[in-house]
C-alpha cells in the first residue's frame, strides 16, 4: 500500500490548483501549511491537502492526489 504525498516544497506547493473530490466530483479548495522546522530554507516543506465543500462527503476531512 502506498502512502499519500502531503508534503511538498514551498514552490511546488504554490502551482498547486482547486482539484475535483476523488469520493463525489466536486471542486475542492487546498490548504497549504508551512511546516516550520525553523532551519530557515529558502524553499521550506509544506503540508499539502484538499477538503471536499460537501460537508456529507468523505473527502471534507482532507486527500491528497498522489502516492509516494
């Protein structure tokens, strides 16, 4: 089983669109958050997922896209 990818670099994370809901088809927002680890890069790691609208849907507690 494969895990999901959450975790993107900053400059990746910003290309990052609206996506339909893999459970219902609607369109869902993302949420991007920076992981701080406090080393200062210049392109930190961030935690990426997207929540379904649908409150009634799986997808409103967050997916992701794609495997690791």
């Amino acid at each position: 089983m494969s895990t999901p990818k959450t975790i993107y670099s900053q400059s990746e994370a910003r290309r990052l669109r609206a996506q339909p809901c893999k459970q219902c088809g609607k369109m869902s927002r993302v949420d991007r958050r920076v992981q701080d680890d406090g080393s200062g890069k210049p392109d930190p790691d961030v935690s990426v997922l997207w929540y379904c609208p649908d409150v009634l849907c799986n997808g409103h507690d967050g997916f992701s896209l794609e495997s690791q």
